[in-house]
C-alpha cells in the first residue's frame, strides 16, 4: 500500500493544487481524479504544469469533462482511461458533451477485458461515478442545496455512467474514489464503498498501486 494524496476537482486552480501537496508531504505521489483544467491555463501555465510533473513523476491525474481531450496526448501525468497499476483501476471521463465521454468503443473493449481478468482490480478512481451513485450525490447535494446539483431537473443517464455501471457490475471493488460532483460523501451501493471528492478536496489515503508503473 502507498500512502497517497487525493485531489478533488481543480478547475484549473494551480494554487490549490500546489497548496494541497505542500499540506500533505511533497514526498507523496498523488492522484487528482479529473478536472484538472487541462486545455484552460495560460501558456506559462501550462509550461508549469509540465515542469511540476516532469519534475514529480508520482503525481498523476485523470482526465474530466474540464479537460480537453485533444491536449491530454503526450502531457506528464496523465494516467489514460483503463489504465491498472497494481490493484487500481483509472477511469476518466464525464458528462457533457460526447466529446468528454468515453468512447462506446473503448467501453466496449474495457468490459470485455475486465471480465477475462483473473485478479479483479480493489480500488477504483474515476471523474464522474455509475449512475445510481451518481444520482444518490445529486440528490444528496440537491437536500443540501450545495454543489452544482439542482432538484428540479433530475439527473439523466449517460454513456460514461451506463458504462461505469457496468464497470461495477463486473469488477465490485472495495473502494470507488471520484469526483465530479464537488462534494464530499461517502455511500455504500453493493460491495462497494463510494467517496466522492469534494472541490478542492484533499487527503491522504494508501493505495495498493505504484505510482511510477502507470
């Protein structure tokens, strides 16, 4: 197990990222779980962002619906949707809009091996989360008036969720971290226990992963 930081949505705030691995113990890898802000910085921004994970090859991110996917490609840190390391499963993506969702393709052919493997993944780290979790958030934070939740318009399916569904069905891990929904709660739905990250939310948690074999 590698005790490990876990970051919220960043929505391209930097300070906040660097405010959370300076709390936390720069020595620590750590793991944003999407909406890092890839596509929105300002080019020295982005020249910064590059350095601090070129520099820290243990700090690593997913993409979310805040990231561009056309500039994800070649960027230090970035872990790619489906990846494993050790016993952790990295899945981004998120509503909306088709082009922040995971491809049906991909989807398809991550079922397919997810069902032949011998040693199912224990933890999983998402942007967004299947969808009868996602709708106990939305309506947790709709009670609560918080987050981007608004009761009057429900919450409909998605392809990234419908195929995160499936994700649970087949693999039932311990443990499913994501974010997206920007608010801090825990649930259990099946076997598994849900957190979901709030904004800007840190801590440190161990993993049983390696974060320099992603």
């Amino acid at each position: 197990m590698t005790p490990t930081i876990v970051i919220g949505d960043l929505h391209a705030d930097l300070a906040a990222y660097r405010s959370a691995i300076r709390r936390h113990g720069a020595r620590l890898p750590s793991i944003q779980v999407g909406d890092f802000g890839i596509g929105h910085f300002s080019g020295s921004e982005v020249a910064e962002v590059q350095r601090l994970h070129r520099a820290h090859p243990g700090r690593r991110f997913i993409r979310g619906n805040h990231d561009r996917p056309s500039e994800l490609q070649g960027t230090p840190g970035w872990i790619p949707d489906g990846t494993i390391s050790g016993r952790v499963l990295f899945l981004g993506g998120a509503d909306p809009g088709a082009a922040t969702q995971i491809p049906a393709s991909q989807a398809e052919r991550l079922l397919v091996e997810l069902a032949e493997l011998a040693d199912k993944p224990t933890v999983i780290i998402s942007h967004d989360a299947p969808q009868a979790v996602a709708e106990q958030v939305f309506h947790h934070t709709a009670i609560r008036g918080s987050g981007t939740a608004d009761s009057g318009r429900g919450i409909g399916p998605s392809r990234t969720r419908t195929f995160l569904t499936e994700v649970q069905n087949r693999v039932q891990p311990e443990l499913w971290i994501f974010g997206h929904w920007h608010e801090a709660w825990q649930g259990q739905n099946g076997a598994t226990t849900f957190r979901c990250m709030g904004f800007q939310e840190s801590f440190i948690l161990p993993l049983p992963w390696d974060p320099h074999r992603t």
